[in-house]
C-alpha cells in the first residue's frame, strides 16, 4: 500500500494516531478482558427495577385503600341518611298525638309504637343499593301549663347494633330533642292534648337540639335524697352522674308502682340547676326539690331525672329516686275575723288557783279554751284573759290570780262570722300548718241551724299560710245553695286534718245581710239596656225591680178606678192607666193575690196575669215598681240585668235588688237622693 496505515483516536482534546499494527493489537487485548462496565450496568438496571416494582405495589395498595374508603363512606352516608329520614318520621308520628307510654315508663318506648318494625330506608352507593333499618326511641318530658308542654327526646341507632332502648339513650347514632307548644294561642278553653284528648297537640314545634354521637346525661345518684314536703331543704339535693352541662334543668316526676305517675300535681320540670366547687359538671349538679302539691301522700318517691339543653334528659332509675317525708298532722286552736258574730259561754269546774300566779289548773278539761277568750271566776281580777294553754288541764291567764282555791271558772266564746255571700277574712291559729305547691284545704262545715252536711270549701287561692301555726282563708260564699248557720272550720293537709263540731274555738257563723246596691254601670239609658249593677250580698237567686223615684224617694202606690170581668184578664177604665207599665203588682176587688200587669192595650185598656174573680168596678191599686228581666248575678258583688222595655213617665228609678230565703225576703234600700246628693242606684230612662 506503499504507506504505513493508521487509526485514528481522539482524546484530551488533541488527535493521535496509531499504525494499524498496533491499533488491531490493542483491540485484540481489549476482547480478552473482563467486562467491568456491563456488570455495573446490569446491577443499575436491576436496582431500578425492583425500586419501579415497589412503587407500583405502593400504588396498587394506595389505589385498592382509597376504593375502600370510598365504598365506607358511602355506606355511613346511607347511615346517616337512615338516621336522618328515621327521626324526621318519629317527630311527625309524635307531635299531634300525646303518648303516655314516653312518660310512664323507666325505659325509652319505639316512637313509632310498639310492635312496629321500623322501615328500610335505600340508597344508591358505588353503582349498589344499601338497605338500612334504624330503631329510634322516644322520652317525654310534660309540663301542660308551659309554653313547651311536651319535650320529647328521640335517640336513633341502627338496628344492626342490637341496642336495647337504655343503650341507645345512652349512646345514640343520632338525638334530637323537640319541644311542642300544645298551648299555642289558647286561653280559653283549657289547651286539651293528654290522655283523654287530643285536640290542641302540636300547635306549634322547636327543635331544640340535633346532636350526632352525643353523651347523654344518666344520674348514678342522689346525696341529701328527703325531705319535707315545703320542698326547699338545706343542704340542697346533689345529684350525682355523668354527661352534665350549664344550663341542665332537673325534672321531678312522682314515682307509682316503680313506674312514673302521670299525675298533673305529681309532675315537676325545667327546675334549674347550681353547682359550686365541689360539685359542678359534668359530674355532679345540685337542685332546690319543689314544693309536693296537697293531697299527694308524704312518704312518695319522685324520680330524679336531668335534662340537657343538648343531648336530651336521663333516664328513671331506682338509683335515683328522692323522697319526701312525712309532716305532723295539724292542729286547730281558735280561730278569729273581722266579724264576731256572737258570743257564747260555758264553765270549767275544778279549777285550782294560786294567789300571786297566772297558772291555773284543772282536774277537768282546757280542751276548749283558746287563748284570747275572756275569763271570769273566784279570785280572777276583771277583764282577766287566757294568755296561753299549756295542755288540756294547764293554763296561763293575763293577770295574776287574787285568791287561791278551787272554783268554777267561765270562759266566754266569741263566735265569727260572716255573710252567706262569704268574703270574711279568718284567721286560723293552730300547729302543723305547711304550704306545699297548693296550700292546705279549708273546708266550712254544717254544724247546727243550717243544712245538714253542707260543706263550702275556702277557695285556694285564697288561703295563705303564714308560717306553721297561722294561717287565713277567706269564707266562700253560699250564692247557689244558701244555708245560714253554725259552721265549723276543719283544716286539711297531706299529713292528716283539724276541726271538729265539738271544738266551740273554731266555730263559724254564716249569717244573712240585706243587698246593696253601691253603683251602676250606666245611670242614664234607654229602655231594654243591659247594666251592671255593683254592690254586696247579692245571690244567685236575686231579682231586680225598677222603683219610681218621686221627690227623691220612692214613689207611693197609686189608684186607678177599673172594670173588671169574672173569668176575664182584661181591665178597663175611664179614667187613664197612663202611670201604668207591663209587671206593675196590682190587688183590687176581684184580683188574686200576686197579679201583675201583663200589658198596657192603651190608655183605658190593661190586661192583667190572671184572670179577675169578679165583675164589677172598684178601686185597683197599683205599686210603681217594674220588674228588670235576664238577671245574671257574677258574684256576690256584681250582676247584670236588663232594664224594663216600656216604663211610664216620670223616668227616674230606683234600681232594687232583693231575694228570698227560707220565707224571708231580703231587699236592698233606697235612699233619699237630692240634687247635691245623688245616690247610686238611681237610673234615668231617656225614652219612655
């Protein structure tokens, strides 16, 4: 080739050339060596795949994780859409109808009934249909005279957990508490939605809590669990458990058979809640235990249950039971009022003084002297009274004694009393007196001069008890079925009663007072009007009659000459009956007894109630006084009459009020009315 071949090789940046010779001997030499650099490239290759491999296995478990969860949770959302629709139901199965199973029993009821299944709701999830069934159990609260008479706690799990109601109170899935105001825009009548009518139920509605997964309240127990019935004890009721907050209310509900009672005055709710230091939330709360209503037994239980503003109220347990304690049965010493209706003595023989002592004893009895009642006797000083009675056979009296000896001593009795149309105020003095949420009964009863048995009974409103051995009721009044006489004042509690007939200090007398006639409603009027007519010692059995005024007092009877006709109502005269209106009493000749007008014809003409029993003409005389119509006595202060719908000339008349009892009629007075002294029974018709 004439010329020595070479290779070229580039490195370092500068160009170098071999023969040919020794470029193929290097390449040889290079084939026989090991190969360093595949290997490593080899051991590379495989580090990056097995690194490629586990993150495609992570990826993979992350995948199949997050398709997981996704399926979870659709499958708590169609939980808790279940939970959702299934309260929703239970509200409106609830709020128009009032069960007494939520109220009655120590466990939570099914609030769709018992025996019911509750229903399957679906939902779609992942392309699939979830079926879920939901138990939901209902508690009341009832308090009828409260804005939110009933307060019903719903507590929902699904039915897979296999809860029994208490464990589902206690941890629910879903609760919700709603108030329903049975109530709402109703004065009168009464609101009616209890056990024996449903008609006011769910007038209106509050949600006032919807709580998922909430901690319900439960008492473990009571510390300080009695006391008295006047409620209010010191220390104050604890109640000890768990799942309290501020603002948790108590409720008390009377215990019957080991189940609550759905008795109105056995029922206490919304009572508020202290807690100090030593005893505070959410562990333990403590409560002022109401007053009991009369005529519950002492000695009951009430069931102690705590309501939260948020997750509803505990259960009834017999853990958590207080109990009230019994009070001494009352007793009746005297009584005293505005009106001593009279007075009555009786004697103690036996009775033993000492000179320079108040102390007087006997080897009879004291059972019937009361303190305050005037004494007369040997070695008693004048105007001398009993302090005190010590016991049946001791006594105290205002004034030292001047003369030792035993003597027969007098003690005078000074009746109270009062109008049949009641009102007195009486004073009660005794032992054992206790208000409760009512106080005690005072009932009025028929000794002697009156119907036998006839009971009135002080209205309760109207009796105040002053501290435990004074207390006041006002005498009811008699307006229906008046019965004047002696009567005896008995005093009843929870723990027992008080009075007898055979006790003269607690005597009452009920006497009857003639009606007045104090004002009226309108003074001027046409004829028909309705008035008011204001006064006292009205009942129920009262008429009204029109009197002419003449002078300033009632007008006198006058005469008419009339013709009567045996057999025949009619009247006639020449003369005038123009002074004569419709219900004038007349007698005459020939007219029977309690005849009045029942018509004006005209001027010469009258016809009477009854027919005449003779013919002939005489001397008729009539009595200016017309009778009012439609009375409707309110009280024994007030009633409502019509005015006379035709009354003669002049128009000014007296207005009487006047019934009868026992064959005595008792008439309200008229007074001499002047131009500077009107009087307020007097009434102007402006037509006639």
């Amino acid at each position: 080739m004439g010329s020595n071949p070479r290779l070229q090789l580039h490195g370092s940046g500068r160009r170098r050339f071999l023969p040919l010779r020794e470029a193929r001997a290097l390449i040889l030499r290079r084939r026989h060596q090991p190969n360093d650099e595949s290997g490593a490239i080899l051991v590379l290759a495989l580090v990056f795949l097995v690194a490629v491999s586990l993150i495609v296995v992570s990826l993979l478990s992350w995948s199949g994780a997050s398709l997981l969860s996704t399926t979870a949770f659709g499958n708590e959302r169609s939980v808790e859409y279940a939970a959702t629709s299934a309260v929703d139901l239970a509200i409106q199965n609830t709020r128009y109808s009032y069960e007494s199973q939520f109220l009655t029993n120590t466990t939570p009821q099914p609030c769709l009934g018992s025996g019911v299944t509750p229903p399957a709701f679906t939902e779609g999830v992942n392309n699939t249909t979830v079926q879920v069934t939901i138990d939901v159990y209902c508690t009341m609260t009832w308090n009828p005279s409260s804005s939110e008479t009933r307060i019903i706690t719903y507590s929902a799990c699904p039915t897979t957990d296999n809860f029994t109601a208490s464990q589902c109170a206690q941890t629910p899935l879903l609760q919700a508490v709603v108030s329903f105001d049975d109530y709402a825009g109703i004065t009168s009548p009464p609101p009616d939605c209890d056990n024996s009518s449903e008609s006011s139920c769910g007038l209106t509605m509050a949600q006032l809590s919807w709580t998922w997964r909430p901690v319900a309240p439960a008492v473990t127990s009571l510390t300080n669990s009695s006391g008295p019935i006047t409620g209010g004890t010191t220390p104050t009721l604890q109640i000890n458990g768990t799942g309290f907050v501020n603002g948790s209310t108590v409720n008390f509900i009377e215990e019957s058979g080991g189940t609550p009672s759905t008795s109105l005055q056995g029922f206490f709710s919304n009572l508020p809640t202290t807690s100090s230091a030593g005893c505070a939330p959410p562990t333990c709360l403590t409560v002022m235990p109401p007053a009991i209503t009369e005529g519950v037994g002492s000695g009951v239980g009430y069931y102690v249950t705590v309501t939260t503003p948020a997750t509803g109220t505990s259960l009834e347990t017999a853990n958590a039971v207080y109990t009230y304690t019994a009070s001494t049965p009352p007793t009746l010493t005297s009584i005293s009022g505005s009106i001593p209706s009279g007075q009555s003595t009786f004697t103690v023989s036996n009775s033993t003084t000492t000179n320079g002592s108040p102390t007087v004893s006997t080897t009879g009895s004291f059972s019937n002297v009361a303190p305050g009642m005037p004494v007369t006797g040997n070695g008693i000083p004048s105007g001398t009274s009993v302090l005190s009675v010590n016991s049946a056979t001791s006594i105290t009296l205002s004034a030292n004694a001047t003369a030792s000896g035993a003597s027969t001593l007098t003690f005078t009795q000074e009746y109270v009393g009062g109008s049949i149309t009641g009102g007195t105020v009486v004073t009660i003095t005794g032992t054992g007196f206790v208000n409760g949420a009512n106080p005690p009964t005072v009932n009025f009863i028929c000794v002697s001069g009156c119907t036998p048995g006839a009971t009135y009974q002080a209205s309760p409103t109207l009796v105040d008890v002053e501290s435990d051995t004074t207390m006041t009721a006002v005498s009811p009044n008699q307006l229906t079925s008046p019965s004047p006489g002696t009567y005896y004042i008995q005093v009843i509690t929870v723990a027992g009663s008080a009075g007898s007939s055979s006790n003269t200090s607690d005597l009452y007398d009920y006497t009857t007072q003639v009606p007045i006639v104090t004002n009226l409603s309108a003074i001027t009027g046409t004829a028909g009007s309705i008035i008011t007519v204001s006064g006292g010692n009205f009942l129920s059995a009262s008429s009204v009659t029109f009197v002419e005024e003449s002078g300033g007092t009632a007008a006198s009877n006058f005469t008419v000459n009339g013709t009567t006709t045996n057999g025949s109502p009619n009247v006639s005269t020449t003369g005038s009956f123009s002074n004569v209106a419709p219900g004038m009493p007349v007698t005459g000749n020939g007219i029977p007894s309690g005849t009045t007008v029942l018509s004006v014809n005209s001027t010469t003409s009258i016809k009477l109630s009854a027919n005449a029993t003779a013919s002939g003409t005489s001397t008729l005389t009539f009595t200016p006084s017309i009778p009012g119509t439609s009375v409707s006595v309110t009280s024994a202060t007030s009633l409502q009459v019509t005015t006379p719908a035709s009354v003669p000339a002049p128009t000014t008349f007296f207005v009487v009020v006047s019934w009868t009892l026992n064959s005595t009629t008792f008439t309200s007075q008229t007074y001499n009315v002047t131009s500077s002294n009107p009087d307020g029974d007097v009434y102007t018709f402006t037509n006639t």
